[in-house]
C-alpha cells in the first residue's frame, strides 16, 4: 500500500508534477573546485613528463660515448622487410637502453642484409647500418630496450657498437617477415662466421 502511495505521488499531469513535497536538489557542480582538481591533474601530468624528458636528455648526456652507428648509403632494397624497430640495449641488460643518436626511440622500419652488414631505414628517427664484421650473434628472443613480446617474437641482433657490445631488437609485421628476417641474418652471419 505504500508503494502505491509514493507511486501515486509522484504522477504526472500534463504540464505539472503532482507531489506531496517537492525537495530541491542540491546544486550538481562545484565548478571552483572542479577547475582546482583539474588544474592539478593537469599539473601532475606535466611534471611527470618534465621529468621523464629530463631523465631521457640526462640518459643521452651519460651515453656521449658511444659512437653514432653509420647510415645507409641507399634506398632500401625492394625486397626490404617492414616491422618496428624497437631499440638498442647493452647486451645481458635489456633495461638499459640507449638513448644516444636515436638509438632507443622506437620506430617503424624497413629492414635489410648483404654481406656487408643489416640496413635499418627508419621512419621518423636517424636509420643505422650494423656493420657485418661487427655482428657476434642473431637470435630470437621476447624481448629487447624494456621492450617485452610473446615468446620469439624479436629477433634481436648482438653487435660491437664502439666499446659497449649491444642488442638492437626488430619484429616484423607478420610471421612470414619474421622467419625470412631472422633465417636470413643468422645465415648471413653463419657464412661471415665462417669466412
């Protein structure tokens, strides 16, 4: 019966609202502290970035030492795999990556071999050249640069780069680049090996 009653209460007619109390509601936004909140927010973002662009230009200041790899000399090849360069890390320490010339922005890429070394033509950061005579190893691995994927996802190439052995990681868009990417590279590298 109660039920009824505020049901009733609360009916409408045409052009009016038929209640027993009519109870106003209290205001919906308290706009000073909604733009003092966001204000803040907006604050805590920016000196988080402040501070990451700090850490990475301090990072790249620590790294004046390593030499700047060469660049290709030309196009690449027609056959030339596309997939994403996904940086350059001290080898055995996949966290430290290195921030000097380029080296840990991840990028898309084209990447490609001869005998001479691997070619990688990077869109929207400086492309690099690994010398043949400089790689000690290429291998499939999940990971390189802080950069995690599914298992044998990466294939990651070990080279001399100055004093500071290395590991540059690249992943290919599909499966099929993958496999041809990494047969490739170890073939290259088995017959310089060999050499």
């Amino acid at each position: 019966m109660m039920g009824l009653v505020a049901a009733m209460s609360f009916m409408t007619v045409p052009g009016r609202l038929i209640s027993e109390e009519f109870v106003e509601q209290a205001q919906v936004t308290n706009w000073p502290a909604r733009i003092a909140w966001t204000a803040l927010v907006i604050g805590v973002i920016a000196l988080v970035l402040w501070a990451m662009r700090r850490g990475w230009k301090a990072r790249v200041q620590r790294q004046s030492d390593v030499p700047a790899p060469a660049a290709p000399t030309a196009e690449p090849m027609e056959e030339a795999i596309p997939g994403l360069y996904l940086g350059t890390s001290v080898s055995g320490d996949w966290l430290d990556r290195i921030a000097a010339h380029g080296l840990g922005v991840r990028s898309r890429a084209l990447v490609d071999w001869s005998e001479s070394g691997v070619a990688m033509h990077r869109q929207g950061a400086p492309s690099l050249v690994i010398p043949a005579a400089d790689i000690l190893g290429v291998r499939a691995d999940s990971g390189v640069a802080a950069t995690v994927r599914s298992k044998d996802s990466v294939v990651v190439i070990t080279w001399q780069l100055g004093e500071r052995v290395v590991d540059t990681g690249f992943r290919a868009d599909d499966a099929s680049g993958h496999r041809t990417v990494l047969d490739g590279l170890m073939d290259t590298f088995s017959r310089e090996a060999g050499a």
